[in-house]
C-alpha cells in the first residue's frame, strides 16, 4: 500500500509499489523544509510513473517549498558553477585557501612583495558574475573594490595585490617596531592595527598611532606612566618635534626625539615589564593591561583602571568631579586620580 513514514532522525522514507526497493533519504534541513508537505510528496509518489519521474515531482515541489522560506538562499544555476570553476582555473588553484561546501565563500591567498602573506575573504552572490562578492581582508584601510559584470576573480584578485602594495610601507614601519622593541599592546598584533603600546621601562610606556596613508610622518603619541617620569619625555617630545625626519624610520626618530633607547627583546624579556595590577593582581583584565600608576616615586605601584576607578568609587574618603575621581593609592596613601572607566560599546 501507499504510506510515507517520517522517522525523528536524518530521513524521510518514501515507498510504492511500483517504485520499490528505492528509498529517499534526506539530511534534517530537507526533511524540515518538506514539513506540511508530506501530502503532496506522497501524492507525487503515487501518480509517478518511475523513478525519474518522481525525482522531477519532487524538484517542483522543493522550489515551491523555497519560495515560501526566504530565509533559505536559492540554489545557484549550473552556470554559476562553471564559471567559477573556469575563473579559479585562470587565476590558479594554489591561490585558494578555503571554499565552503556551497561553493560561495572562499579565501584567497596573496603575498605582498615583502613575503608577508593574506587573505582575501570572497562571498560570492547567486548571480555572480553579475553582482558584486562581498569582499573582506586584514586591513587598517576599507577595501574598495571596483566591480562591474564582466569582473573575474583574477581582476579581483590583482586589485587585492595593489591594495597590499600600497600598505607595504605601513608594515615595514609596525614590522620593525614589532621586532626591535617590547610591545605591550595588543598582545598578538595583527595587520589591521595601526597602535603599538611600546615598552620604555617599568610603569611607563608609549602609545603610538602610525597613520596608514603616511606611516614614515610622526605619529600620534601618548605616554603612559607616573607623572614624574612621563613629565621629562613629554617635554623631550615636545623639544625635539621639529627633529622628525620622514626619510628615516620612526623607530630611529622616537628615539632621537625622546633621546632614549628603548628596551629590545633581544637584551629584555618581555614579561618583565608585565606587572600586574595591585588591586586585581592579574596583568591582563580582558584586553587591558594596567595603565594606571601611583606617582610617587617610592610607590609606582600600576593599577588598570577600571579596578583603580571602582576601589576609589567605593571609598568614602574618595570625591569625583565630572568623570575623575580623587582618592589615595591604596598601597602607599598617597592623592592619586583616575578618569571614569570608559564604556564598552
């Protein structure tokens, strides 16, 4: 007799007389998208001459079904398919990294001309060429890409090579930085970032912010640390300001302009200059390192500041004006300051 059979697990079960022994089976996204139209399965079933015929019932039925879930993006047509099959073939098979099991986010690899290697993210449209990919990459920039419907993943790809060119300056500037001094922030640099939280010695640093258009210029500096040390090299900056030369390496200009020498992983280990925060006792409190330091010379004990911000809060001896708190270094009592814990968006 007819039936159709659903079992909870990963199939649907469909017999007939005349089709016997065949068995349909399903992953669970089918069998969810069939469900309400068990009927009509099991109606094509009946009037279906063979097998064939069935297959192409079913066809039908799974493109009324995919009309009515918009969620559920449409199958590509048997062009989309050779077309970037054709285009990988011309751009060349060792340049993909990654494609998914729906033949539409891929990875592109790509090396610049100073052998440092990336990826390009590709997110294909159903009607590709046609419409432009989403495109993604590790850049401090927005990628713009030019596309129009006569565009290749080659052409794609060769515009990605020119955008990495004109970033090459801007990371032989962070790479040596990245590899002659101590750096404290981020802990895992990656391409996209533009500061570095250089070490300069215990409890004082210096944060810098290399502009990717021009990465040879001075860049944006702040330096962090108790006010006694911080006093002396702010002023050094100040003085020797006009000393930048862009033909040199900002490595070499920070050092002429604060006229010091900063500590290189060579001679120091980095985690000698990880000192953890005197309220919390972590160095790390998600993303943040303690920045936060008691200025008298004979304490400089380091506190993140949100912990420093929430034990000052917390104090009756404690005033706030604005967004700055005043209160005493919970170690040596001396007046120490804080600002409000700026809020996550």
């Amino acid at each position: 007799s007819n039936s159709t059979r659903l079992r909870e697990g990963d199939e649907v079960l469909l017999t007939h007389s005349q089709l016997c022994p065949y068995r349909l089976h399903c992953c669970w996204q089918l069998k969810h998208l069939l469900r309400g139209y068990e009927h009509i399965v099991k109606q094509r079933l009946q009037q279906s001459a063979d097998l064939v015929g069935f297959i192409l019932e079913l066809k039908t039925v799974l493109e009324v079904v995919l009309k009515s879930h918009p969620e559920c993006r449409s199958i590509p047509p048997p062009q989309y398919y050779s077309q970037l099959i054709s285009e990988m073939e011309t751009l060349g098979w060792d340049k993909l990294l990654f494609i998914d099991t729906e033949f539409r986010m891929l990875r592109l690899k790509a090396e610049d001309s100073a052998g440092r290697q990336h990826i390009l993210t590709v997110k294909l449209k159903s009607k590709h060429p046609a419409e432009a990919p989403e495109c993604s990459a590790d850049l401090p920039v927005p990628l713009a890409i030019n596309w129009t419907a006569q565009s290749t993943l080659e052409q794609l790809h060769s515009q990605f090579l020119l955008v990495l060119e004109s970033l090459t300056e801007f990371w032989d500037v962070l790479d040596e930085i990245d590899s002659k001094t101590c750096i404290l922030e981020p802990e895992k640099p990656c391409r996209s970032d533009t500061t570095r939280r250089i070490a300069i010695g215990n409890n004082v640093s210096i944060k810098v912010e290399v502009d990717p258009s021009h990465p040879k210029m001075l860049p944006e500096c702040c330096l962090l640390g108790a006010e006694h040390v911080v006093t002396p090299l702010r002023n050094k900056l100040n003085a020797n300001m006009h000393l930048w030369n862009p033909d040199s390496s900002v490595l070499h200009n920070l050092r002429d302009v604060l006229e010091i020498e900063f500590p290189s992983p060579a001679t120091h280990e980095k985690s000698s200059f990880n000192l953890e925060c005197g309220i919390c006792y972590s160095y790390r409190l998600e993303a943040a390192i303690p920045d936060q330091v008691c200025n008298d010379p004979r304490c400089g004990q380091p506190f993140h500041q949100t912990c420093l911000y929430e034990w000052l809060r917390a104090l009756h001896s404690s005033r706030q004006s604005f967004n700055i708190v005043f209160g005493e270094c919970p170690y040596c009592s001396k007046p120490i300051t804080v600002k409000m814990a700026a809020q996550k968006s």
